[in-house]
C-alpha cells in the first residue's frame, strides 16, 4: 500500500453518525455500509487532506495500539473501503 496516498471519498455517498459508528449510503448503488467505532474513526480521515501515513500516526496518538497493529486495522479499512468503491 502507498502510505502517501490520500484516500478521497468517492462523489455521492451520504454519511451518517450514529452512535460513534458511520453508515455510508452509497447513492450509486444504493448499498449502505455500517463501519465500527475504529473504522468509523478512520473514515473521518478519508477526507483528502489526510495521507494513509498521517492516519496511521493519528491512530497511535489517540489508541494504545501497536505500530503494526494501527497498520494493519488501517490498511484492511482502507482496502475495503476501496474494493466497496466508497474512497479512491
């Protein structure tokens, strides 16, 4: 993964709190996505100022996580995110 990649949130999608977790309606498809609390976190990230390396950073500075913990729970929202075609 290119962790100076800055993950965009696709164009038509509404998102949603609701109780710490985001649900994301996707108008293309008309697919709604519930994140959890960590992805939730990580997707209001995805707001194309924030670098996969910059969220990865803002994950140890907010949970007590490993290094590789953080980049592991990044790089698999991230990647779902993308295969779901909610963030490019």
């Amino acid at each position: 993964m290119d962790y100076e990649q800055i993950p965009v949130r696709a164009e038509n999608i509404i998102t949603q709190d609701v109780d710490g977790e985001a649900l994301i309606l996707n108008n293309h498809g008309a697919e709604i996505h519930q994140l959890n609390d960590v992805a939730s976190f990580i997707w209001s990230y995805c707001d194309s100022k924030h670098s996969i390396a910059d969220i990865i950073h803002i994950i140890l500075d907010s949970y007590a996580v490993s290094e590789k913990q953080a980049t592991d729970d990044v790089n698999a929202v991230i990647s779902e995110l993308q295969d779901k075609g909610l963030i490019g």
